[in-house]
C-alpha cells in the first residue's frame, strides 16, 4: 500500500469510527456491532503504526470514547480514564505476556521478573468515575473522551450499589472506577413493561444501562434499576500504607462498601490466564449481567506506573474479546409459522451470517408488535443478536442504511397452515389460529384434551399423543375415538394389555359432561372455571354455540374478550364438523352439573380452594359451592369472600390472611352451603 493509498483509507476509518462513537455515546443509537467496531479501530491502528507520519493528534486512536453531551455539565477527569486494547485468541494474549516482560525487564535493567496478573470480567456496561472525600459521594462521571465526560452525580446516585457514604475508615479523598450495568432480569422486566406501555424495547441492556445513565430526570433513571461493579481505584489520599497490588486494591474497595464482582482471580501464569478466559467465555450464560471478555492486568501497581501507557491504552492491562455474538444482516423475509397452542410466530429470514461460531438463516421476530414498535421492515439492514444457545432475534433496524425499498410487514388474518380465521384479541401480543383441528396444533390439542383436567384419559399422555399424530392415527381431538384396537397396536411399544386399557379409558371419558370437553377443546380463555360457568348456565354445546356475546356475557365472569372468543371458536365450521363427530361417537355434550342456582344461600359469593380437605376433592367442593350458587376463583383477591383452606394450604392462606378475607375449613363450607352431610 503506497502512503497515498493509506491516507485515503486512514480518513475513511477515522470518519467511520467517529460517527459509530458519537451514535453510540451521544446519541444511544449504535450503527454497529461492537466486533465491527473492534475491527475497524484495530486496521486504523495498524495503518497509523505502519505509516506514523499519518499519526493525527485527532485520530481515534489518540483518544478514547467520544464528546461529552451538552446536556450535562463536564466531568473533568484528574487522571485520563484510558481504554484497553483488545485480544481475541491465546495467542494475542501470550503476545502481551511478552510485551510485559519484555518491558518490565528492560526498565529494571535485567531478566524479566515473575508478573503476576488478576483477571476480571469485563462488564457489558458504562464505564463511570466516582469522586468521594471525606467518605461522602462528591460527584460522578462518564467516560467521554477519557479527559471529560457528562457530571450525571444525580443519577448516579439513584443506583442502590453505588455508596452515598463509604464504610470506616474512609480516606480523605478516592476516586473509583467502576461500570454501571443492568442485570439481564431488570431488562427483561423494564423491556415487558415498555411494550405493555406501547413503547419500543431496548436492544440489549448496555443500551438500556447507557441511556438510564443519561437521563435528564433521575426518576427515570432510578425506574431502570441500574447496578454497579466497581473495579479500580484511580486516585487514593489516605496515611495508611500502599496498597501495592490490585488485588489489594479490590479488596479495599470491598471494605469500603464497594461491589466488586466476586468472579475475580489471580493468574500467576499466561497460561492460567487463557484458561480463565477460555472458561468464561463457555459459562457466560450463566451470569445475570452481560459480559462481553475478560479485562487482564498486571496486578503490581508499581508495575503498572514503570509500564506506562501508549497513545490510548495502558501497557499493563488488555481486554480478551469473546467471539461477538452480535452481527449485522439483511432481512430477505419475514415467514409466519403456527404454534402448537395456535400462536403464529413471525420469523426472520436473513442473508446467512456467522454470529458467535454459528452461520445464523433465521431469527425470531416475537410478534406483530414486537415488530411494529421497533419499526422492523423486510428489506432492512438489521441488528441480529444470539446468547448462548437460545434462538437468534432481531435487535432493530439499522435505519440510517434504509434505501427506501424496504416494506411494512402485516399479519395475515388466515392462519398459513389451515387458512382458518386469525384472533388477535385487543391488548394481546399474539395472534393465534382458532381451528381446533389445525395440523399445526394437533399434537398440543390432542395432549390437553386427554388431560387430567378436560377429558381425563388415563394412559393417554404427551408420549402417546405425539406417536398418535405422527402416525397419522389422530388429525384431531375427534379422532381419538375412532381409535381401536387394530390401530393402536401398530403404535410403538404398545401391546395388546396396553391397548386394551387406553381404549377403555376412552369409552370411560365420553361421559364427563360437558365442562370437560369444553376445557378439552382448547377454546382462548376458557379455563376449567370458565368451562364449568358456561355449562351450568346454557345446558348444551348446541345452546353455547348458538349463543351470541351480549348472551354470553351474562354469565358470571365472562366478559367481553370472552365472548368473543366462544363466538369465534363455533363460527369456524371445521371446529362445528369436529364436535358433530364428537357427538357421533357418543361422547356427551351435555351438562352433567345442576345449573347454577339463582337463589342459593352462595349467590353472588366467591371462593378460593386452597390445599386438601378431609372429605372433599377439589371438583366436590367446586360442585358444591357452584350448586349452592357460588362461584370458584383461582387466586385470591379483594373480591373474594372466602378461603377454604385445607391441609398444606399455601400462600392462597396467607395472602387471604393479610388482606383480611375470611378463612374457613370444609365443615364451615358445608354449613354455609346449607349441607349437613
């Protein structure tokens, strides 16, 4: 390359890693990956190192971050808060190890000595000083460019982990460093709550750490449940004696009051070293905070002061980079594929891109909403994230990169399996198909319908259900009793006993009534109690299914939504043909309960089950409350009446107990139900 051509691609890298610095610190809105990043800082610093004289006072290289925000006030920083260079192998990391010794040798005019290095994970987060004198919390700053950054103290002092006071004996005056993060569980938490409020989830919660950091109202930023991990001491006025290592250091910051991640480890070897990261990089999943590699120093301060710093990295310290699990792509496409229980699941097509060792096709897009909040469009640039083994997903578009071709996406409102109509219900993230009889659904629908809590088909469980409906056997619940004992024994490890038993349990459960095959067949929002309301009050599957919403919600806690599905569910004629094939096989569509009295002694009262009566079983008692004109609820609130508490009664007993609802036993149940039995 001639110094012309270098000149050229110096000024392009200088511009690109400018504008990736100020959308990452300034604006919160990365354009790209970090590995991307990594990658064009280190071609810029190869290119500076081969051609010094293109070395400008103003290249990246020379400082560290970017700008600090006009919207705080500065943070001077007493001494340059340095970033690290990065390694990606074992062999860059011996490399170091050599560059210390290599240099410590040389400084102390002999054989390099024996260096011991402590090893830290690096926190996926933001990197912050903390000036504290005379014990109390003065200010606090970020980074920037590594000499000023933004005065956030009245945020920071909203994170529960950073001390307001430091613990005795306090120096005179300290400066920590440290990252402020948010645990994966916060993320998870403040992302559900931002799409329940209609707003668009963060991309990662480094993202979400950097911008509750920044926030111009401190609530705001205390509502993100930020954290802290501190990791250095930069500056130290006190009369006891040096700390002399960083171990010693961390460890003084822990008497302080300080967290101080408590996966820290001395290495007395390179090779000790490799293994430790090699280690963390398998088990990074297992944390609640993200780690992105492991920050490597030399663990004798002297040392570290005789090694010095070139340009904008420490000599003594270095961060190994795990292999990026973050990349960009193209979305070619967006598919829908049907869910057991029915939810169509939109997926990303994406141009095949390598993301953490594995070539990544596709990726999950959650939902219709999902997408629409964060503005997802087929044809994007889009960020692609995978953790550990879980699915690859859609971070966001790269909006910056849009060429105006790119396409809005729509739900279908057919299924794509089954062509049936699609629910989406108001104030629902998913839309799911309402025909009982997909081909997409059949394996769950069939496994719940034979459950203990639908139909109760002893011997017919999740094993038999699958083998059923991959031989073709069972298409759908109906199915089930068309079976006999010439189909069953070609099922795998199903002899004749066997067969004989599941055929009996079947011809037992056409009797259950007609609570249990409402529940059974999988209708949206209708649970075992709703099942049991709607057949005590119209009969029949024929008057349910004739029934309209204005009907429908005139029975006690069926509301809107509800109604809406019941009319949805017997509006598809493939769900009308699949109850008409029920009723052929002689299962019974009728209620087998008493209906629901309009003057009984529990009318209008509610009550929660809660552990094992003497004499009753669940659907006893239910029975029993629901024949007195009662109703069952399953969890307690300020609208129950009353809890029946058996033995090993849970917390259903103690949240009645604090909210002051009565708790009776079942011989105070019967009384009130008018059963002296």
């Amino acid at each position: 390359m001639t110094t012309s051509e270098a000149r050229t691609r110096i000024d392009d890298l200088r511009a690109q890693i400018d504008d990736a610095n100020y959308r990452y610190y300034v604006l919160d809105d990365p354009a790209m990956t970090d590995a991307e990043f990594d990658a064009l800082l280190r071609e810029l610093i190869e290119l500076e190192t081969r051609f010094p004289q293109l070395r400008a006072p103003d290249s990246p290289t020379q400082r560290v971050g970017a700008p600090a925000s006009e919207r705080f006030a500065p943070y001077e920083h007493m001494r340059q808060m340095l970033s690290l260079s990065n390694t990606f192998n074992a062999d860059e990391l011996r490399a170091f190890d050599e560059r210390v010794h290599k240099l410590a040798g040389s400084a102390a005019g002999e054989d390099a000595p024996a260096i011991t290095y402590v090893c830290e994970l690096k926190i996926d987060g933001l990197a912050i000083a903390l000036d504290y004198r005379d014990g109390m919390l003065e200010r606090g700053g970020t980074r920037g460019d590594g000499r000023v950054g933004e005065d956030v103290t009245a945020n920071l002092r909203t994170i529960p982990t950073i001390p307001l006071r430091l613990r005795e004996p306090a120096p005179s005056f300290i400066e920590v460093r440290g990252e402020v993060y948010l645990r994966k569980s916060d993320f998870e938490r403040l992302n559900a709550t931002r799409e329940r409020a209609g707003q668009p989830a963060f991309a990662n919660p480094r993202n979400a750490a950097s911008g509750g950091v920044r926030q111009l109202d401190p609530r705001l930023t205390a509502e993100r449940k930020l954290s802290f991990f501190a990791y250095a001491i930069a500056q130290l006025e006190e009369r006891a004696p040096k700390i002399g290592t960083q171990w010693n250091a961390l460890e003084r910051l822990r008497a302080l009051g300080f967290h101080v991640n408590e996966n820290i480890r001395r290495a007395a070897t390179i090779d000790e070293v490799i293994a430790y990261c090699e280690q963390w990089e398998a088990r990074r999943d297992e944390l609640d905070y993200e780690i992105d590699g492991v920050v490597v120093k030399v663990d004798d301060l002297a040392l570290q002061e005789i090694l010095g710093a070139v340009a904008r990295d420490p000599r003594w310290a270095t961060a190994f980079k795990f292999k990026p699990r973050e990349a960009r792509s193209k979305l070619l496409d967006i598919t829908i594929t049907v869910g057991r229980t029915g939810t169509l699941n939109p997926s990303a097509v994406l141009d095949p891109v390598p993301i953490g060792g594995v070539t990544v096709r596709n990726a999950t897009l959650h939902n219709a909403e999902y997408i629409a909040s964060n503005d997802i469009r087929i044809g994007d640039t889009v960020l692609v994230t995978r953790a550990g083994d879980v699915i690859p997903r859609v971070v966001g578009p790269i909006v910056a990169e849009r060429t105006g071709q790119e396409r809005v996406f729509v739900m279908p409102d057919r299924c794509p399996v089954c062509g049936a109509a699609v629910d989406h219900p108001a104030g629902e993230a998913m839309s799911r198909c309402t025909n009982a009889a997909c081909p997409a659904q059949v394996v769950e629908r069939v496994r719940h319908f034979a459950s203990r809590g639908a139909m109760d088909i002893e011997g017919f469980g999740d094993v038999l259900a699958e083998q059923l409906t991959q031989l073709g056997l069972v298409r759908d619940i109906a199915d089930i009793y068309a079976l006999d004992n010439a189909k069953l024994v070609n099922v795998p490890r199903m002899g004749e006993r066997s067969a004989a038993n599941v055929l009996a349990a079947i011809e037992n459960s056409k009797g259950r009534g007609l609570a249990r095959v409402l529940t059974g067949l999988g209708i949206r929002f209708v649970g075992e109690q709703t099942a049991a309301i709607l057949a005590a009050d119209f009969g029949s599957i024929d008057a349910l299914a004739q029934a309209g919403d204005a009907e429908l919600q005139r029975s006690e806690g069926i509301g809107p939504e509800v109604a809406a599905s019941v009319v949805l569910f017997f509006a598809q004629e493939a769900n009308r043909a699949m109850i008409e094939r029920l009723r052929a096989s002689g299962v019974s569509l009728l209620s087998g309960a008493p209906r629901r009295r309009s003057d009984g002694p529990l009318v209008g009262k509610i009550f929660v089950l809660t552990g094992t009566l003497p004499t009753l079983t669940r659907d006893e008692a239910t029975a029993l409350i629901e024949g007195a004109g009662g109703r069952v609820s399953g969890s307690v609130s300020k609208k129950t009446d009353y809890v029946v508490a058996g033995d090993a009664a849970g917390s259903k007993r103690a949240k009645a107990e604090q909210l002051g609802i009565t708790v009776i036993d079942e011989d105070a149940l019967r009384h009130l139900a008018g059963d002296h039995a």
